[in-house]
C-alpha cells in the first residue's frame, strides 16, 4: 500500500498538506480499528508481538514496554498515529528534534474520544514547547516551522510557533482534532535548538466538564453553533437560560487566526417597555485575552481600543445585530468586566484573535485564558428618561439621540438619573429642562459618580486603519485617546442657566441667549456639583432634612440645560448619577427666604386681580424653612377703597378655630393663620380677620377710604415635608372708587392732638354718617400720654348682643394691634347721663359708668436706655378710636333678633397727662416738690392750660376746686401793701424750706449712694380699678405715676 505522505513535497502548499495528513490519519485510524476488532486489546492500546496490551502512547518511546521491543521499531516515529485514551488517564507524547536532511519535517497525530469510557472531548496540555521561532503576531509569524490544530469538521485556524513556557491546556471543541508540526529549518547556531516538543493528553467525559457546561442542574446555554462556521453562535431566550458567551475551546486557550460573532437577541417584548442585553463578568479570572508581548511583565488589567492591537487580540461590542451599529467597546487583557448593556433587544459580540503566537500562558493557573461573559435581559420604560433611541443615519448604522426635554407640561417634578444602558464613545447628552413663564427650575443631586478607570492611564494614538474599523475616523478617536491619557477627562458635565442646543463644533454645544454656566465639572480639581446626598438615607420611615439652596442649583428662568460629554463611553468611565428636579414658583429664586412681600398699589397694579400664597417650596419646610410670613400690602391712591375677599384656606389639620373674627388655638406652637390688617395712619395697624381653619364660606374685608389693607400669611413649625399643599390661601382683590360727593373728605380731620379735647359722634353730624373714618389722638411728644374716659361699659367675650347702641367704640394701641381691642358700649346722651340704667331688650339691665384708659407706656415705662427704635415713634403713646356699627359687627351667639336705639350721641373725653418727679420719700411729702398742676385721684401731671379754665378736666374736677382757683381769682382786688407783705413773707418761707430740703437730701443722698433705680418693663397692664362710684379705670400702682430722674446725683438741684 502506499502512503500518502509519499507524495508531500516541500513546494506543496499548506492547504493541500493538511488534506494529505488527514487522509493519512483516517487511512491509520481505519487500520488500527481492524487490527483492534481481531485482537484482544482495547483500542486505547497497543498490540504487542508477544500479545500484550500498552497503552498508545508506550509506542515509539524510547522504552521497551512490550518486553520484545515490538513497540520499538527502527526508525520509528510517534508521528502519523491516531490516539485514543481512558478517561481518567493521562498519556505523554514527545516528539524528538529532526535530522537536517529530514527537513521540511512533518508530523501528524491525531486524538479521538471514541465515546462512553473513552470520553467525549480532548484535553492536550504543552509541557515542552519550542517550534521555530516567533516574528509577529500578524505577518508572517513563523518563518521557521510551526504548530496547527484542526478541529473535526471546523475550518483550519492559525499557527503556533516560537519557545513557549508555562502552564498551557487546549480543549477540544469536536471529539476529534488534528495536531500538526511542520519544521521548514533548524536553528543555524551550534547550540540552540528550535524543536522540542512535548505533550500530555486526557479524554474527557462531557458532562463532567463543568466549566464550559455547567451541571445537570443548571446547565449553561452556549449559544447555537452556525453552520459552516468555526465559533459563530446566536443565543436567545436569555431570560430563562443561563446563556454564557465562551471564547473558543473554552476555558483553554483559543485557536489563532479566528472571527466569532456571537449575536444575542431577544425577541419577547413588553408593553411599553425596552429590552436592554448586558453582558458582564464580575469574576476578573474568567477573562483573559492576549494583549502584551510574552515578556511584558506589566499589571495584569483590562485594556481598551488601541491598547488591543499589540496582539490584535480583542472583543468588539455593538450596539446592535450588525457590525454597521456603533461600538460601545473594544476590550483585552483580563480583569473584571462591568455591565455593557445595548439599548435595544440585539447585540453583537466580535471576537477576533492573530494569525501567529506562541502557546504561553502566564501563571498563576487561576486566570482562566480566553473569556466568559453572562447574559442578563432587562427592561426599562420606552419613554423612561434613562433610555436613549438611536436614530439612523445615513449610512445605516445607528447613533444615539441622547436628548430629553423634560417640561412642567408634562410634571411637576421627578427623578433623573443616567442611561441605563452604555453610551459608545464621543457621546453627548443634552437634558433641557421647560417650565412656564412663573416657573424656575430646581435641581438636586442625590448622587453623583463619574468614574476614572486605570485602562484609559495607558491610551495612545490609534492607527489609522483602526479608526476606520471601528467606524468613528481613526483621527477623532486618536485625538481622544490622546487627550484623556493627557490628562484630560472623559466625562464632563456642564449645567446651564438657560437653554443650550445646536451644534457649532466637535463636541461643542452653542449657548444660547444669556445661559450662563452654574458649573463646569471635569477633572478632579473641579470637584463635584453640588450634592444633597442625604437624600438617600429617606425610606418609608424616615424622612430626611430637605434640600436646601446651597446644596441645589435654581435657575434664573424657566430654562436649565444639562449637558454630558463622553469621550470614551460610558463603559470603563462609568457614569451614575441621581437628581431630583423640580418646576417651582417664580418667587422661588429670592435666596432670602425670608423676604415673602408683595405690594399692590392702585396706581400701578390691576384694579382688581387673583390673589393666592405663594407656592415656592422654599418658604416651607420641604423647601428648608421652617416658619414662613408673607406680607400682602394694598395701598390706594387717596379716593379708593380695598376690598379683599378670602374664598378658600388650607392649614394642614391644626387644631385651631375661627370665633368672632379670632384664632382660638390649643397649641400656640402649632400657629398657623391669615390676619388682615388695617392701616388708616402710617404704620398703625388694626386686626380686622384672623382665619386659621378652613372656610366653609368666603370671608371679605373692606377698608376705609384712603386706608390700606395688610395680608400676613403666617405659618411656623412646619415638618420637612409640608409645603404649599398643606398650607395656603386663595382669593382676590379689588380697589373700589369712592362716590363724587365722599372725595372731599379728609383723614387729617380725624388727627387730633393737644392738650385736652372731646368728641361727640352724633347722627346730627354728617361726616359720622358718611366716611366713619377712625380717629388718631396723640400726644405732643413722647414724653406725654393720654388719658381717655368714656361713659359706657366693656363688652366681654364678643357678647356684642349686649349692648343697645347703634355703634361700638374700639381702642387700638399701636403695641396691641395682634390683640383684641378694646370694645365699649358707650352711653347714648340723647338717652340717659351718667350711671344710668337701661335695658336691651332681652330682659337685662345695662349700668354705664365711666371707664378711663392710659395710654401704653403710662402703666409700663418704656426703657429708653435700650436703642428700640419703637420708642422714637410718635404714635407710641397715641389711641386709634373706631365707632363700629353694631349690625356690622358678628352675629349674636344666642341669636336674638336686636334693634338699636335710632338716635345717638356718643362722647369721648381725653387729656395729655405726664408722670410726676420721683425724689427720695421726703421729697414726696412735700408739695413744693410736686408737679405744679396735678390730678391726685390719677396722680399725674397736666398742662398749666388745662388748670382753672372753667372746664373740669380732672377725673374728680380738682383742677377747677375752689380752694385751687379762688386765691387766683382774688388777687387782683387785694391792695398791694398787703400783696408785698405776703410776697416778702412768701419768699423767706421758701428759702427757709429750700435750705432744710437741701440739708435732707445731701444726707439721704449719701446713704442711697448705692441704690438701685427702679425701672419698668414695656408691657401692658390688665388691672382695673374702679374710682368714683364705680367708674372702671386702667391705673397702675403707686410707683408708676413718679418718674426716676437719673440725673440727680450727690450735689443734687443744691
């Protein structure tokens, strides 16, 4: 028989050599099955002469296994056999260093798993490996000779060759595989050799190989083998397999000169959701593909783009079925893989590997060469904001469209958070954010990572048929490669005060209009934007502080713009972030939460118009602020009135009730309430309307002419989560012009000052009837109070159906305006006179007596040595009086039908009074100290006007006794010899007094050197003291009608 290595020749190609040896091995292996069907031995044994039975690999070994040589033959070779094996077992095979003149050198062995006991798979592992030597990876690697495996019914691969060291293992794919050597040369020099070759081998169970299989419980999904192919494969229904992307004869090492698409592909969809594909490996000694040279002896990482191309040995991932889609990553090198998920329901891996190498693994024998990634299906939102389209381009491929407008229209608020699926590079997101006109937007990050990966350290400029294989210009991708290993970064975030759209540049976006930039963050030295991440720490039971300004970005208009540039992607530069955004109110922007005031004034706001609190969160405690006050203030022109109607209130449950224009609270700390205030003179307010619960009806208020009209909002200890959903008000206002014959009145009418007065209010005066303006009584000074009395008695409680006057007298205080005024039922002087009795319908006796009130100030000294502005104000001291008509003011509780008395004459009566010098007690006895024109029933000062003018103005008309004023009327018939005498005489008294008084006070003085003067506190006193046959007085005690002179000292007036 003649074989058909016969015919091989060294100008044969290398095609048809690979074809000869196969037939020569099938010839063999045909042979050795006959031969074993008619011997006693196992086909996984050799035959001896003398009957015994070795193992294949005992042939030709340079031993006598057999005992009669018969396994020795001349000239023998292990070459050109067929092996077999028991699983279980390992066999050795060395192939000795050829003679010259034997040159080309070829040698064929072949290894089959024949099933059952002898296995399924093959397993060769190199223990000595030099054929050749080694050039390149590319071209023409081995010039000299080198190693080939074919795999049964696969296309031939690549070529090993050169010295190899290490532990390196090669598993078959197929149950048969051919081994060829092919040495061309030997090594010129005298002592190196470029042959030795020396294999061990096994026979695996494929069930028992679980690394590539898994095991009988969950076995792992390889993906289905395509016709014709050497490793293409499609995978599907990931969602239910376990699907495992391997490199080629996984987990040894792969064939050389191989391309294998793996494409994974989902095709069960969801209503309204987006199939996201990742791949990832978190187990970093799963992934090893080649990328440095056998003595680089650098750090084992994961490397990227042109960092492959030393080897030329990578994994190319798209975004997409096809190679047209656009890259996400090329990648070598071993390390942890992270997360490269597609945006859509297709994905395409590309594995690509050198035509020439040697057969080195490094230690340790824990990084498993080659790789294998997990397949993970997901869904997101199709409408989500962290899913990114792509859009087709010209050349069929797809780009991502990485820009979202999010609008007020659409929500008020959300969260924002990166794609969820990788970003290939040079890719730029743009987020604009749209409120309304009012609006602002408000932005929060609850967290921010732009990640720095050690990979891109290394980057250098990619060549140009590289660039162009990826699809993206082989220029553009150097420039970015270069610039981040320059130092640049590869993420950078920009946010915009405006809107930013258009491209003007490479990566450049045009701003638009007045955007300005809030923050530019790139390289480390940029730091971070600004973080609420105690955000993260809310749950269900626990809710954190909220966001405040500084931790927070607020635009100016209603526009903001987030702009993200990748240069390198999103997958080894990974970016994870979270915020929250919010459109707010206009008012939102004011930093100074504090500052909540608005002005309406007839001449420059609308007539009429909506009014409603203000709905900035800030304000409120979500918004940072615990307590709010908001200040609504209506002015008019002179000849106006403001009408404010209240239609709807809300205040978050508090406990708290609205009786008789009042807020009746259980828990002052819980305040929360809209008061309405009335201004007739500059600064002095007077409460019309307190609300602090919800309206059932709408609640107006209507303002003197020419007077102003005060909203105060006022809420305190709010939580972090309320806002103006739980606290709030709504309703409107409208400026009315008065009636022709009303313009000529005049408020400064109503001023009074002076002295001494009194007022009749009558239905016989028509200004009473018609404008009912309140009236301001004020001292000349501070230094002055007044002194009210009024006939009539104290309504208590709102009891106003107690009284059968057509009109209330109230009595404002400018220190009192947030306290009920005082509210009296005057006597009728038409009807009755002093201490009268008369009744009001419902069976009850009304007494009227006269009630006196001092100013504020009278009963608690004003301490002027501290610098309170309010002392300097001249209504300090000042009365605002109010005839309110009965019918105007709230129902009767009891609900009787009430009609007043039609006429009506009401009087007020007022003096300036001051308090007398306080002195030491002598002082005190004696009248020469006192004040020179005195009431003793009240013990204050009056005016030396008011002494003996024929009008009593003392409560007790002491200022018009006899025993004060006949002296004075009788001087002037007195004859003046007498007049001198007594004035001579007078004059010695009073010196003679004088002289004692200073003796006294120089001597009390020393002993009260060290004395403390009295001083009294600003507040008002509620005690009533009745003088006179019950007339009701506000009076102080003793000491508050004397004054401390802190002046005098040692020498005193002496």
């Amino acid at each position: 028989m003649i074989s058909p290595l016969q015919h091989i020749t060294p100008t044969m190609p290398p095609v048809t050599i690979l074809l000869l040896l196969s037939t020569t091995c099938i010839t063999l292996s045909l042979q050795h099955l006959m031969t074993s069907l008619v011997s006693q031995c196992r086909i996984s044994e050799y035959q001896c002469r003398n009957g015994r039975c070795v193992s294949l690999d005992r042939f030709c070994n340079e031993y006598d296994d057999c005992g009669d040589k018969s396994d020795e033959p001349r000239y023998c070779s292990p070459c050109n056999r067929t092996y077999y094996g028991d699983v279980g077992t390992s066999y050795e095979i060395e192939v000795r260093r050829p003679r010259e003149d034997r040159l080309p050198f070829l040698c064929f062995l072949n290894f089959t798993a024949a099933g059952a006991q002898y296995g399924d798979l093959i397993q060769l592992t190199f223990d000595t490996f030099t054929v050749g030597k080694f050039t390149s990876y590319t071209s023409d690697g081995c010039p000299d000779g080198h190693m080939g495996i074919q795999e049964e019914g696969r296309p031939p691969t690549g070529q090993w060759c050169g010295s190899a060291w290490g532990y390196t293992v090669y598993y078959s794919e197929t149950r048969s595989i051919n081994l060829t050597l092919n040495l061309l040369r030997l090594s010129e020099q005298g002592i190196g050799y470029n042959f030795d070759f020396k294999i061990s081998y096994k026979f695996l169970n494929r069930f028992e190989s679980h690394l590539r299989y898994g095991n009988t419980s969950l076995a792992i999904f390889r993906g289905d083998l395509l016709k014709n192919t050497y490793c293409d494969r499609l995978f599907y229904n990931c969602d239910k397999l376990k699907c495992r992307i391997q490199s080629p004869n996984y987990p040894g090492v792969y064939p050389r000169n191989v391309t294998c698409y793996y494409k994974v592909e989902h095709a069960v969809s969801m209503p309204n959701k987006q199939v996201l594909i990742t791949v990832t490996q978190p187990k970093g000694h799963k992934i090893n593909i080649k990328h440095q040279h056998i003595h680089d002896k650098t750090q084992r990482m994961l490397k990227v783009w042109d960092q492959c191309y030393v080897v030329q040995d990578y994994l190319t991932v798209y975004d997409g079925g096809t190679t047209l889609d656009p890259v996400l990553v090329r990648l070598c090198g071993g390390d942890v893989v992270p997360d490269i998920t597609t945006s859509g329901s297709q994905m395409l891996l590309e594995f690509h590997s050198s035509a020439y190498d040697n057969p080195f693994h490094p230690v340790p024998l824990s990084y498993l060469p080659g790789f294998e990634l997990q397949v993970e299906i997901s869904y997101v939102d199709l409408k989500s904001n962290s899913y990114v389209k792509k859009t087709p381009s010209s050349g069929g491929s797809g780009k991502h469209g990485c820009n979202f407008h999010l609008t007020s229209f659409d929500t008020g608020w959300g969260m924002l958070s990166n794609p969820k699926h990788s970003l290939p590079p040079n890719t730029s997101c743009l987020y604009h954010f749209q409120g309304r006109a009012e609006e602002r937007v408000w932005l929060s990050f609850v967290k921010y990572y732009a990640g720095e990966s050690a990979q891109g350290a290394g980057l250098t400029s990619m060549a140009t048929s590289a660039g162009e294989a990826l699809g993206v210009g082989a220029q553009g991708l150097a420039n970015m490669a270069s610039s981040v290993s320059g130092g640049e970064c590869n993420t950078r975030l920009r946010i915009y005060d405006g809107r930013v759209g258009g491209v003007t540049g490479k990566n450049t976006q045009a701003v638009q209009g007045n955007a300005s930039i809030l923050g530019d963050f790139c390289n480390k030295d940029d730091g971070i934007p600004k973080l609420c991440d105690h955000t993260l720490l809310s749950n269900r039971t626990r809710f954190t502080r909220p966001c405040n300004l500084h931790e927070s970005y607020v635009s100016s208009s209603n526009e903001m713009t987030l702009e993200l540039n990748m240069k390198l992607g999103s997958i080894l530069y990974p970016l994870n972030f979270l915020l929250r955004y919010e459109f707010v109110s206009q008012d939102s922007t004011n930093e100074k939460t504090d500052d909540c005031f608005k002005r309406f004034n007839s001449k420059t706001s609308p007539l009429k118009g909506k009014l409603e609190s203000t709905r900035s969160v800030f304000y409120f405690g979500r918004g940072g602020n615990e307590n709010l006050t908001c200040v609504y203030q209506f002015d008019t022109n002179g000849t106006e009135r403001v009408r404010l109607a209240v239609h709807k209130t809300r205040f978050d449950s508090r406990k708290c009730r609205t009786v008789n224009s009042n807020c009746v609270y259980e828990n002052r700390n819980q305040l929360s309430e809209l008061s309405i205030y009335e201004i007739p003179y500059d600064n002095f307010k007077i409460k019309r309307q307190c609300i602090c619960e919800s309206l059932n009806s709408t609640i107006t208020v209507t303002s003197y002419m020419n007077s102003s009209l005060l909203l105060n909002f006022t809420v305190i200890r709010m939580n972090i989560t309320q806002d103006y959903n739980h606290f709030s008000f709504d309703g409107e206002y409208e400026f009315l012009q008065e009636p022709l014959d009303r313009l000529e009145f005049n408020k400064s009418e109503n001023i009074i000052k002076g002295k001494s007065g009194k007022i009749n209010f009558s239905d016989t005066r028509k200004s009473a009837q018609a404008y009912n303006f309140p009236y301001l009584i004020s001292p000349e000074d501070n230094n002055n109070y007044l002194y009210l009395k009024i006939n009539g008695f104290l309504i208590i409680n709102h009891l106003f159906s107690s009284c059968n006057q057509k009109y209330l007298i109230y009595i404002y205080t400018y220190f009192n305006y947030n306290k009920d005024p005082i509210v009296i039922c005057p006597m009728n002087y038409q009807t009755g006179g002093t201490n009268s009795k008369t009744g009001n319908g419902n069976g009850k006796d009304l007494y009227f007596s006269p009630i006196e009130i001092f100013s504020y100030g009278w009963n608690n000294d004003i301490n002027r040595s501290n610098l309170d502005l309010n002392v300097f104000n001249p209504l300090i001291n000042s009365f605002i009086l109010e005839f309110v008509s009965v019918n105007s003011s709230l129902s009767r509780l009891d609900g009787t039908a009430y009609y007043p008395v039609k006429g009506f004459d009401y009087m007020v009566e007022w003096i300036q009074v001051s308090k007398i010098l306080a002195m030491n007690s002598y002082a005190l006895t004696s009248s020469t100290m006192d004040c020179l024109y005195r009431c003793p029933e009240i013990n204050a000062c009056i005016s030396a006007e008011l002494w003996c003018d024929r009008k009593r103005h003392c409560p007790s008309g002491y200022d018009e006794d006899d025993a004060n004023c006949s002296s004075l009327l009788s001087l002037g018939g007195a004859p003046l010899l007498y007049l001198g005498i007594g004035a001579g005489a007078l004059l010695a008294l009073s010196c003679l007094i004088i002289l004692t008084v200073c003796v006294k006070f120089r001597r009390g003085g020393k002993q009260s050197a060290h004395a403390q003067t009295s001083k009294q506190t600003v507040q008002i006193s509620a005690a009533n003291h009745y003088h006179n046959g019950n007339s009701l007085k506000f009076l102080p005690p003793t000491d508050d009608y004397y004054m401390d002179v802190g002046a005098v000292k040692d020498n005193g007036i002496c």
